[in-house]
C-alpha cells in the first residue's frame, strides 16, 4: 500500500535589533510577500532546519528562538501545490550582519519591514501576517 503522508515545513520569521521583518517574494508565490522556510530533513530539529533555511536561501546567520504557532493547509486551492502542507511557525533573531544574500534560484527579492507595516500592506500572504499579528500580540 502506498500511503501519502503530510511534510512539515518550518516558515522562519526573522527579526532583526530595529524589530523589523524580513519578508521575500519567492519564485512559489510570485509577487507576494512571505517569510522564507522548507522541509523538516530527517533527523533535524525544528530549530535546525529554521536556521539551515535561513542560511540557504538569504545567506544570514540566526538563532532559533520559539514555535509560534502551527498552520494547516488541506488540498487549499489558494495554496501554491495541490498537497496537505503542515506550517511550523517559527520566530528566529538576526545574528549579525542583515544584509541578504538571495539564493535567486529560490528568492526573487527581500526586504526588511517594521512589524507594524507588515502586518497591515498590500500584497502580504494572509497566512504570513497572521503570523506577524500573533507576534505582535506577544510583545
């Protein structure tokens, strides 16, 4: 029998000292602004995989701090890939210098927003300024 399983992924939602955001636009979801992030590889951590994303596809260094929140996408039209996608929300720090350097396979473009800007612009994913909304709320 061949089962089909979900694949978590980790969304990384990086702040740096100025309490800024980084949000990208990716090639998965032209022209809109998201949080960057990937597949759970067997035998890392939640907190291994934010950091190893992060450093992949942006080429900054982090430090994994909490799981915010856990999203669910079940066969969503709105999502990007016809799948059940498992989201681990997580909040990472900045660790040093904030200058992205884009893996433009992967990224098209990324910025730094403060929280509050974010969370209320056009052309955010929805799903990604809930997020941004709950860390605000834990503030």
């Amino acid at each position: 029998m061949n089962k089909q399983y979900p694949k978590p992924a980790v969304g990384c939602f990086i702040l740096n000292a100025k309490k800024e955001i980084l949000l990208v636009k990716s090639y998965k979801w032209p022209g809109i602004w998201v949080v960057m992030g990937g597949h759970i590889e067997l035998g890392e951590t939640i907190a291994q995989t934010a950091v190893r994303e992060v450093k992949e596809e942006v080429g900054l260094t982090v430090r994994f701090d909490h799981v915010i929140e856990v999203i669910e996408f079940v066969y969503d039209p709105a999502f990007h890939d016809h799948k059940h996608f498992v989201g681990i929300q997580s909040l990472c720090h900045l660790v040093g210098d904030d200058t992205p350097h884009l893996d433009h396979d992967e990224i098209q473009e990324a910025h730094w927003f403060p929280l509050i800007e974010a969370v209320k612009m056009d052309g955010v994913l929805p799903v990604t300024q809930n997020t941004i909304r709950k860390i605000l709320n834990e503030k």
